[in-house]
C-alpha cells in the first residue's frame, strides 16, 4: 500500500493554456475523487468514478474541466483554457467502496498557479 | 442541496484549554459523517466516521459526537501538536454515496 499518488506537485502555467494531472489510486480502491480546495476554505467536490465509471460532476463545474479514469485505475483532470480563477490545489481521494460508509484516502495534491 | 458548516472559523486555544468544534449539515439521506484532520500543504487524513444519532468514537485527545442535524468534535486537553484544520464530511446516500465536505475550522493551540 503506496498511499494515493498526485503527479506534478505543483504547476505552473499561463493563462489559456491547457493542463493535465494525473491521479493513481491505492490498487484494488475502486473509487477515486477529485476536489478542489482554495486556501482557508474545504474541499470542493468536483467529480468522482466508481471503476471507469463517472457518476457525477459538480453542475457548478465548467465545461473546460475534463475527468476520466481508463479501465478503473488512474484518473487525469484536464483544464482547458485556464483562468487564473482555476489556481487553486486539486486533491485525488480514493476509497474501497462496498456498498457502505467509506474513508476516503488523500493524495498530498497538486498546487496550480495559473499566472 | 447537501450543505455542511462549520463553526467557528478558526479557534485559538491555549494549551490544555478544552473545547469544542461544531458541524452541522443539510443532506437528503446521511450514510455516515467523517471527521478529517488536515496539515497545512497535506490532504486530509481521516479520523472518525459516525453513522446514526448518539454514536460517540474517540481517539487519543479528541471525541466525535452526533445528532441528527450537527456533529460535534471534542478537544480535550489539546496540545501543539492538535494545530491543524479539522474538516466535517457527509456522505450522501440519495446521491451514489458522494462525499461533501464542509469550510473546515482552523485550530491553534498556543504552548
């Protein structure tokens, strides 16, 4: 057991460029989700998958954001077109859902300075 | 709409010097409330899960505590060493068990 793993660290980018982060889960966890925290504030739900599949994604997200998780394992999260609206880390949590309460696992995150 | 708060915002303590952190929430059906601890420049690391009214969990310097409409965490005695962010989570039951978070409460405790 490696913990949930978050690559880059920390990015830093131009407005209106495009950006990727990938997420790799604890193995065998078949949940994964994806928040977004701003400083002083919690973590904002953004979208999570059971497997492959995407169940829901937060209607006050934009359609400049983009998850998938290929063949139930890691996950990327695509901006595009960022906005330094969108600075802010995005943390990856995953869990071994059985049709019960879970504990979500958290990545360390990735900081994203949209300049 | 699943909705969580916390109260207060940031609390400063004095070591040794109890109190209590307060959550309350809105949610279509409650599968279970989470108590995450949360370092500066970490994600957050669990600490407890409630699942109905009246259930209690402890752990070391800290009780979690819940109602129907809130939930309460406990310090006693803290320590230095208790400074973090504490965050209160929901599980959804009406909503594939999706998982909300609240603003969280920022703990210091002074030595």
């Amino acid at each position: 057991d490696t913990g949930v793993s978050q690559d880059p660290r920390h990015k830093i980018t131009k407005r209106g460029q495009n950006v990727t982060f990938r997420c790799d889960p604890i193995s065998e966890h078949n949940r994964l989700y994806w928040y977004r925290q701003t400083l002083g504030q919690g973590p904002e739900f953004l979208t999570y998958f059971q497997n492959e599949a995407q169940l829901e994604k937060s209607r006050l997200l934009s359609d400049r954001f983009s998850a998938e998780r290929p063949k139930g394992s890691f996950s990327t999260l695509e901006i595009q077109r960022t906005e330094q609206g969108d600075s802010a880390m995005y943390l990856c949590a995953s869990s071994p859902f059985r049709g019960t309460n879970e504990k979500l696992f958290f990545g360390s995150g990735t900081q994203l300075s949209v300049l | 709409e699943d909705q969580v708060t916390q109260s207060p915002e940031a609390l400063r303590l004095q070591e040794g010097e109890s109190s209590s952190l307060n959550c309350s929430y809105t949610v279509s059906g409650l599968r279970g409330l989470f108590w995450y601890r949360q370092d500066p420049g970490k994600g957050p690391e669990f600490l407890f899960t409630l699942y109905s009214a009246g259930e209690e969990k402890e752990k070391e310097r800290l009780k979690a505590t819940l109602t129907k409409k809130e939930s309460f965490l406990h310090i006693t005695a803290p320590k230095p060493e208790d400074s973090a962010t504490y965050l209160c989570a929901v599980q959804d039951s009406t909503s594939y068990d999706k998982v909300i978070f609240g603003p969280g409460t920022s703990l210091s405790v002074i030595p």
